[in-house]
C-alpha cells in the first residue's frame, strides 16, 4: 500500500510542522513566519515526498498480526490486508471527499446568489482604492462591489481578479480614517494572496476530511493572516489607530455572527481567535518584541528542510530457511514455567 504510506508519512511530518508553526504563532509571537510554516504544512499535506526513507520492521509479533511475517500460515491474512484493505479505505475516502466537496460547492452556489446582487462601491471608495493600491504596488486592483446583508468584508477570487465585497450598510457609517483603514486591510490580504491560499486549504479540507488536525490549521492560519493584516494598517496609517480598533469592534458588532467556513472560498475581516491581543496590538500597548529571530528560523529552516521528505514502510521478508517449514509452530515451551498453562501461539508467532 505506497499511497497509504505515503498518507501516514506526510500526515505524521506535516503534525511536526504544525507543533513548529504554533510554537513560533504563541510564544514567539512571529505571526509572519507563522504564516509561511502553516502553508508549509497545507502543502505537505498534498504533496507527495521528493526523498522517501525505508522504515524497516523486524520480524516479530507485529509483523505477524499484520500478516507481513512471509509464512503460509498467514498468506490469508496478508491477502486480506495487501488486495482488500486498501479498496475499502478508498471507498471511504472517496465518498467523505466527495461528500465534502459537495458541500463546499453548495454553500458556494448560495453565496453565488448574494454576489447576484451586489452594485459597483461608491465613486470615493474606488477612487481611494485606487490611490492605496498604487501605494502598495499592487498590480492588478480588485473590482470593489457593495452587497447587501449583514456580512464582514470579503475578498474572494474571481475569474480575472479578485473581488472585494464591502457590505453597503457599514460602509455608510465609516470616516475617512476608517475607510482607508478598511481597504488598506482588503487590499494587503489580495497582495499577500491570501485568498489564493483559501483554494488550497479548501484542497487540504476535501483531501482530508477526515483529519480533525485540518480545521486547527485553517483557524490558526487565519488568525496569522489578520495579524499580519493589521501590522501593515499600523505600519502604514500609524494616526489612523484608534480609528482602526473601533473599525475592528464595529465589523464584529455588525456582521451576523457565521458559521466557522461557512464561505470556504472567501477571506473575511473577523476578530480571528483573540480580538483583546488584536486590540492591544493596534493601540501600540503591547509589550515589546524579544529577540525570537534565531529560535523562529531555526523553526522555518528545520520545517523547509522537512517539506520534501518522507518515508515508506518496508517489512523485511521471511529468510529462506524459514521457507523450508512453510508453517509456523509453537515457540514457547523452554520459556514456560512448571505448571504453567500452556498457550498455542501458532496463530500468532513465527519461528524465529
């Protein structure tokens, strides 16, 4: 069984990389590099290993449940496990990806009917659009539309560039400070593409529908995104802080409280997972940064280097002498004890 090999392998090194990217997210504080780790893991998740290294078992009680042991007596078992097995697991795999698909596909065809009805923004908001995505070199500008509904604001990809969605009843409410705050928050998820990113973790979800591990990543990695997204705001509009905050505190006190995913194609503005360190952050009254550089790109160095490995599982083969018997007998009668039960292990174990 390669392919399941080769599941179990990128799963278990793509665990490694996640405990590395929440390490540097939490107690580093580096949400950037955080960022690149948890993407390092999506497309772990997805790709099949460029080095694979044989993981090799001796043979022993294991190999011999697993019907890998070689001997006639477990010929059956070995069939069963090597020529059905790995039918039935695709069966199940296919219909939860499909059925996750299906789902996905579905809440994007009612999202489609809200972007039915969406207008073209308001002449202010596309002129200002304009001159901030001058200003962050962004090369193709997205079509800015207001929807109606009481959503946060969305960047979703579209078929030439990607769409912002601004809902129409907030955006009446906003200054000038808010507003350039607001687009300059959109405008820097596009740049930093974070919206092609939701392709690829809508993949990893199908792929892996049945990996709880999955869902903890798309959070986290969203979380990485806002905190990166907000930096760049400060960074950017240094005057505009307070107005920032109470932008964040008015988007999450206006959008109707969503289903987690509930658009797996859209990047939304949201509090993320811990809106009081956001509001910290923004207001400057966070503590200062300790020196985390080394520790956080040893974590990126070691997770790149990760990236193209893997390893395939290799049962080592009966000898030949053990081909002579051509059936396993008991084995544990000189290690057994004066009026000790007997026990037939002949099912079980192989000759040594």
């Amino acid at each position: 069984m390669p392919w399941l090999s080769c599941i179990i392998s990128n799963v278990v090194l793509a665990t490694l990389v996640a405990l590395a990217a929440w390490f540097v997210q939490r107690r580093l504080r580096r949400p950037g590099i955080a960022r690149i780790l948890w993407l390092i893991v999506l497309v772990k998740l997805v790709t099949p290993p460029l080095v694979s290294l044989p993981l090799r078992e001796s043979p022993g009680m294991m190999s011999c449940l697993l019907g890998t042991c070689g001997c006639a007596l477990h010929a059956g078992r070995q069939t069963v496990l090597f020529s059905t097995l790995p039918w039935i697991l695709l069966a199940v795999w296919s219909a939860g990806a499909a059925a996750t698909g299906w789902n996905a596909w579905r809440r994007w065809t009612q999202f489609r009917r809200l972007i039915a009805h969406a207008v073209p923004a308001p002449r202010e908001w596309q002129t200002l659009a304009a001159r901030l995505a001058s200003e962050l070199s962004l090369r193709s500008p997205p079509e800015i539309l207001a929807v109606p509904g009481r959503l946060p604001p969305l960047v979703v990809p579209g078929r030439r560039r990607a769409r912002l969605l601004l809902p129409a009843a907030l955006i009446g409410r906003l200054n000038a400070s808010q507003r350039a705050a607001l687009l300059l928050h959109e405008l820097t998820h596009i740049k930093r593409r974070d919206h092609v990113v939701r392709m690829l973790e809508l993949t990893v979800r199908v792929a892996y529908w049945w990996l709880p591990l999955v869902g903890s990543i798309g959070r986290q990695l969203r979380a990485c995104e806002e905190t990166c997204c907000d930096a760049a705001v400060v960074a950017h509009l240094p005057q505009a802080r307070r107005d920032y905050a109470r932008l964040l505190l008015d988007v999450v006190d206006f959008a109707s409280p969503l289903p987690r995913q509930a658009i797996p194609h859209a990047t939304a503005m949201s509090a993320a997972d811990d809106l009081e360190q956001r509001l910290h952050t923004i207001l400057g009254a966070s503590s200062a940064k300790r020196r985390t550089w080394p520790a956080a790109a040893f974590a990126l160095g070691l997770s790149c280097a990760i990236l193209p490995c893997g390893w395939h599982y290799d049962s080592i083969s009966r000898p030949a002498a053990a081909t002579a018997a051509d059936k396993c007998e008991p084995s544990g009668d000189a290690m057994r004890m004066p009026g000790e039960r007997k026990y037939d292990l002949s099912l079980h174990c192989c000759p040594s």
